[in-house]
C-alpha cells in the first residue's frame, strides 16, 4: 500500500488534466486552427490521462508526442514527453529507464528554467530513488522539490513533497521527523480537500507509528486512511490497507480482530481480480495462523503465497515482453508511415511534371525503384532488431536483479560494518568459515566479536524479527554486548547474557513486548586455554571424529519470557581437529525440497556429520549450495547464520 500511494501523491503535482472527456480533447488537438500550445496541452492530457488505466497506451502517445515536438522544435513540450515517458516506465517498475527520461526532461527544462517543470521532474526523481531504496538522494530531490514548491506556493506539490519526506525518514528510522513533515502534508491535504492525499498521508503516519511500536495511534490513523480508501473506490488500496490494520491487531496479539481483516482484505482482493493484493493478504494470514499456532491454516496460506508469488512474477516477465514489442512495433510504424510520407510527395510530384517531359516520369520510377529498395532494408533493419530484442528477454531478470544489487550495496555496507571484522576473526580463529544470508536487505541475525586482554569472545545471535525491524534489534543487542564486556568489564558468558537481559527488558519491554534475542556468546579464555559459553535456546554442536555432540543450551530467551532464570555457564573439552558449530534457527526452518517443507535441526546436524572432515571453505560451499538447492523457487523465510570453527 506504501508503493501505491506514494507513487500517486507523487505523479500528481505534475497531472493538470482539464476537466474535459477523452473525445473533447482529441478535438481539440485535430482542430488544426488552434495553437500549437494548445493543442499539445490536450494531448499531453491525454497521455497522463492513460498513465494509471492503460500505461502502454500512455507509453506511445508520449513517444508520438515527443516526435511532433522535436518536428516542431517545441522544447516545452519536449519536456513534457520525456516527463509522460518517464513515468509509464516508473509506473511499471523499470526505474533505470525512468530516471534516464526524467533526467532529460529535467535538462531541459534547466536550459528553459521552467520553475513549475523543473520541481516535477525532481520531485520524480525523487520518488525513483524511494522505491529502490536509496533513500539519501531520494532526501536530496525532495527538499529541492519542496524548496522550489515553496517559492511557487504551490499548495499541492508542497503536500507531495512533504509527505514524501516523512516517507523518506520513516525507512531511516526519524521518526519524529517522518511525523512532522507527513503531518504537515496531511493538514495541506486536508485544506486543499484532496482525499486520496489524506488518504496517503494517514497511511503513512499510520507506518511511522507501528514502526515505533505505537500501535493504537497506529491503527487509528490506518482506520481513518481505509475510510477514505473505501470513499475513493480503490479496491486494492482498501484490501492492502485491511492487511496493514491485520498486522497491527497481530502485534497487539488481537488475533481475533487481524484475522477478520485479513479474510476481508483476501476476499476484496479476490473479487477485484487483484493478485498483489491477495497475495498481501494471504502473507498477513500466514503470519497470523503461524502466530497462533494454526499450523494447518498456516501452511494452507502459504502454499497460496508462493503460488500468486509465482504467477506475479510470470506476469511481470510477460509484461516485459509485452512492453518490447509495443517498442518494436510503434518504431516499425514509425519507419513505415516515414517511408509512406516519402512516397506520396514523389508520386504528386510525378503527376505535376508528367505532363511536361517523360525524364521527370523515368526519374519517378527511379525514386519509386529507390523507395522501394529503401523499405526492404528498413524492413530487414527492423526484423534483425526484433530477433536481437527477443534474445535478449531471458537477461531481462539478471538485468533487473543487477540493477537492485547496486541501490541495496550501501545498506549492506553499513550492516556488515558492525559485524564481526574478518580480520579479527581470523587472528583468533585462524581456521574458521561463516555463512550469513539474511533474508532481506539488512538482518536480525548476527556474528559479533571482540577482544578484551586475554579473552576472545564471539556471538552468534538471531534477534527478534528480520529486515529493518530485526536490524534496529540487532544494533541494540550488539551495544548491550559490548557494553558488558567493554565498560563493566564482565567476564563469564551467562554474566554478560544476564546484563542484556535487563537492558532489553528495561528499554524494550516496559509494555508487555518480548522481543530480545536468542543466541550462543562463547569465551576463549587464551591464558588459562578453556572454553566457556552461554547458550539461550540456541545449542552449540560440537562434532569429534564421527561423533556429533548436541551441547546444552538454556530454553529461555535474552529478553523478556516465560522465565527469568540466571543463564547457565558451560564449558567446551575439545581437541585438535574437533569442529564446532554455532548457528542460528534460519537454516533449519527453511521450506523447500520436493514436498515444501522445512529443513529441520536433525538434518542439519547430520549434514555437520557428514562435512566435518573437509576444510572450512569446502563447508562453507557445501551448506549454502545444499540451502540454494532445497530452497529452490521458494521464498527464503529468515535470517541466516552459521559459523564452523576446528580446533
């Protein structure tokens, strides 16, 4: 819902479209006596007009709008057709193409300094850079888009910039300023009587405010944007936003009241045809069946999951297609009609001269011959252009795929900045390997490690949830860790693990929320050569020879739960060769394999069994083709990491 309406209240400081039907302005624009001004206005109009009906449409009426302004030499309106261009490609997800075509509208438009077009094209831009994630220079072009707004008092795109900024710091995590800037967009919305702006801007207020935990203001915001959902007709906006309500009661353990929205969004979702739609859903329902432990619904919803999942990504591949062959098609008319042009001029002017001398009709046949072989290698030009294009369909995912690689390398940067540095781990753990896979862009799970005088200590910890949220945990768990061993000088594992505990539960928990961590913290202790570790609900396994020993780990959580027992201080006897495995719950809880079902800690222990013997980067390899392999076209559900260490 956050991508829908974001894109609309983005595309909208830019849409003038004339209260006029679809027929009046085409007659406006054949009228030939009226101004070119004029007439390019309709039919810019009518290309925006077809953007979120029929963007193909949109898509070719701005190539043949941009052709009559550059015949014209109408710079404008040049403009104004990179601009349409530009957004029926960022409407169907190839952003790459659309900041290109939005870059040159905005060159020009620089070179016009046209105020209006110029704050359109950035504030576009901006928007680009939002949905792949690179949300630095998102910030950059919607201040600049705000500050142009603001000098235009240009009441309209100053509320889209605005709520585009809270957006923007929403998925940085400033909360307070995500508030202040959407709320300011919400009160110009309201005064200017915008509907599906306010809509927008409850919506995402409602977004903020579950992303700091404060779900009842949460809700009555998402509350209030459903009704305006429902108001406006948008039946996907209305199912998506249930969704969102569904996972707010899910959070509240209102299981009740999520699942009755989550059916009713599923069911909108499916009356309106609408696959993203149900496909929100049923996740939101399989979260909630998972939650209260309804394995059979679960299960149920999630083999549908993967099914829409499925059959949203076949849509999208023959979308691509689609979209190239319209390319191709519109560029081989294009050439016939010129061709044609051509040959109307030369067979009036065969007529005018014929009757003057027969070298003016055997120069028309020669032209006519001329044209003729002219057309063929246009034809043939456009036939080789058409089998290079359909080669290059099956790169079309790689492509894609590449080009999200790159807007997500700077996340991953600062996520792997705070894990353990491979330096470090190879001074004290010379013959070691680590897998880390998280799900999303950053992770919950993580492997941390410092050196304090003599001691070496490392964690591998999976805090609760995954993505954002997980990360936020995970930075949290890292500095209560360091904390204890660093500042109060703590030593013995389940010590440390005791002072998390508190942390957690002092700063996190005060409201009934469990959230924390499990994990393993292990002490190498160089001076008097032990081994000590804390284990909460995650259990070391240590293999010597052929022998594989599950060590003890305490079932209780590093957080708030159902108990609040001291943590327990084991120790580790290993010999040269002997292997150690820490790892986190990700692996083991895959679904996947012939019958989608999960991984499982007993496989997993005898896949150790059988990979012990080779070296660490051999293992390595081992366990994450065996993961790619038993995943196979499924979703991967968690966080994932292992580390092996032989003695």
């Amino acid at each position: 819902m956050k991508k829908k309406l974001l894109l609309f209240s983005l595309l909208i400081s830019m849409l003038s479209l004339h209260a006029q039907n679809v027929d009046s302005l085409w007659s406006i624009f054949r009228n030939t006596k009226n101004p070119d001004s004029v007439r390019f206005e309709a039919f810019n109009d009518i290309a925006w007009g077809c953007l979120f009906t029929n963007t193909d449409s949109a898509y070719l009426l701005g190539h043949q709008e941009l052709e009559m302004a550059r015949e014209k030499k109408l710079p404008t309106w040049e403009a104004k057709a990179l601009n349409t261009i530009g957004a029926s490609y960022q409407l169907k997800g190839n952003y790459a193409k659309a900041i290109d075509f939005y870059q040159q509208s905005l060159k020009i438009r620089e070179k016009l300094k046209d105020t209006k077009g110029i704050s359109a094209s950035v504030a576009n831009i901006g928007s680009i850079y939002i949905n792949i994630g690179e949300f630095e220079k998102a910030l950059t072009y919607q201040l600049r888009s705000l500050k142009i707004f603001e000098l235009m008092n240009n009441k309209q795109g100053m509320a889209s910039a605005y709520n585009n900024i809270g957006l923007i710091h929403n998925n940085l995590g400033h909360y307070d300023q995500s508030i202040e800037y959407t709320t300011k967009g919400l009160k110009l919305f309201e005064e200017l009587g915008d509907k599906q702006g306010v809509a927008a801007s409850m919506s995402n207020l409602g977004n903020t405010h579950y992303s700091t935990g404060d779900y009842l203001i949460a809700l009555e915001y998402q509350m209030q944007s459903l009704k305006y959902a429902v108001e406006s007709g948008d039946k996907q906006v209305e199912s998506i936003t249930m969704s969102i309500i569904a996972r707010t009661y899910l959070k509240q353990k209102k299981y009740n009241q999520a699942i009755e929205f989550a059916t009713k969004a599923k069911q909108l979702a499916i009356a309106a045809e609408d696959i993203s739609a149900e496909k929100e859903a049923t996740a939101t329902l399989y979260d909630i069946y998972k939650a209260t432990n309804n394995h059979s619904k679960a299960l149920e919803n999630y083999e549908r999951f993967i099914v829409l999942k499925d059959s949203l990504f076949k849509e999208d591949n023959q979308r691509e297609i689609a979209q190239k062959e319209l390319e191709y098609e519109y560029e081989k008319k294009a050439a016939a009609d010129s061709v044609r042009n051509e040959e109307e001029k030369r067979v009036k002017d065969a007529l005018i001269f014929a009757k003057n001398a027969q070298i003016e009709q055997d120069k028309t046949q020669k032209w006519a011959l001329a044209g003729g072989v002219i057309l063929l290698i246009i034809f043939g030009f456009f036939m080789y252009n058409r089998f290079k294009i359909t080669q290059k369909q099956k790169n079309i995912i790689e492509e894609k795929q590449k080009e999200i690689s790159a807007s997500i390398n700077y996340a991953k940067r600062i996520q792997y900045a705070l894990l353990a540095h491979d330096e470090l781990l190879k001074t004290n753990l010379p013959d070691h390997f680590v897998l880390f896979k998280p799900k999303d862009i950053v992770s919950g799970d993580f492997y941390w490690a410092t050196q304090k005088e003599d001691k070496f200590y490392l964690a591998v910890c999976d805090s609760t949830g995954h993505g954002v949220p997980g990360a936020f945990m995970s930075l949290l768990n890292i500095s209560f860790l360091n904390e204890a061993i660093n500042e109060k000088n703590m030593e013995e594992p389940n010590r440390i693990l005791e002072h998390v505990r508190k942390r957690l539960i002092k700063n996190i928990s005060q409201e009934g929320a469990q959230d924390g961590m499990d994990g393993i913290l292990i002490c190498f202790d160089r001076k008097n050569n032990s081994i000590s570790y804390a284990a909460a609900h995650n259990k070391p396994i240590l293999i010597k020879g052929t022998e594989l020993i599950e060590l003890p780990a305490d079932k209780m959580p590093i957080g708030k739960g159902e108990k609040n027992e001291p943590f327990g201080l084991y120790t580790i006897s290993a010999q040269k060769g002997d292997m150690l495995y820490l790892f986190t719950d990700g692996y083991a809880d895959q679904f996947g394999g012939e019958h989608g079902k999960k991984f499982k800690y007993k496989q997993l222990e005898e896949l150790f069994r059988t990979i012990s013997s080779d070296s660490l980067n051999k293992q390595r390899e081992e366990l994450e083709t065996t993961f790619i392999n038993w995943q196979g076209n499924l979703e991967q559900i968690d966080d994932v990491c292992i580390i092996g260490i032989r003695f």
